[in-house]
C-alpha cells in the first residue's frame, strides 16, 4: 500500500469511526482484534493488511469505496479520487 494511500486510509477509518460514535474498542471487538490494533492503524503505527480491509470496512458499517470517499479532502486529491 502506498504512504499516500495509507494515511488517506488510517485518517478515513479515524474519520468514519467518530461518524459512527463507534470506540476504538468497539471496532477492535467487531474485528476480533485489540482496540490497541484500531489505535495503531490510525496512527500510521501499523498498516491494515488486505485481507483486514473487508472486517474492517464491515465493523466500521461501509464499504471501501465509501471510506476512501469520505476521506479528507486534501487526502483524495493526492490519491487522485
């Protein structure tokens, strides 16, 4: 994954999960990870592996498409979305 492509992605799962009112904890345990992983993949301390975006994307209630979507603005225009 691409250094551009992940920080539109941790902000975006950062973003998202605020919409939602969801914890860290509370999408770590829809996952079945630790809220110590949501945390570190929001930081950039940890990357979200492929096989993870579709747990991911289900615990936070959208898909990637929609997440990349709501990314920041500034991070879509990198990205070219």
């Amino acid at each position: 994954m691409s250094s551009e492509l992940g920080v539109a992605l941790a902000r975006a799962v950062r973003a998202e999960r605020a919409r939602a009112g969801l914890t860290q904890a509370q999408v770590g345990e829809r996952m079945g990870v630790d809220a110590s992983t949501i945390s570190q993949i929001e930081r950039l301390a940890r990357r979200v592996y492929m096989d993870e975006v579709p747990e991911l994307c289900e615990a936070l209630g959208t898909t990637l498409a929609d997440l990349l979507a709501k990314a920041p603005t500034d991070d879509r225009h990198r990205m070219g979305l």
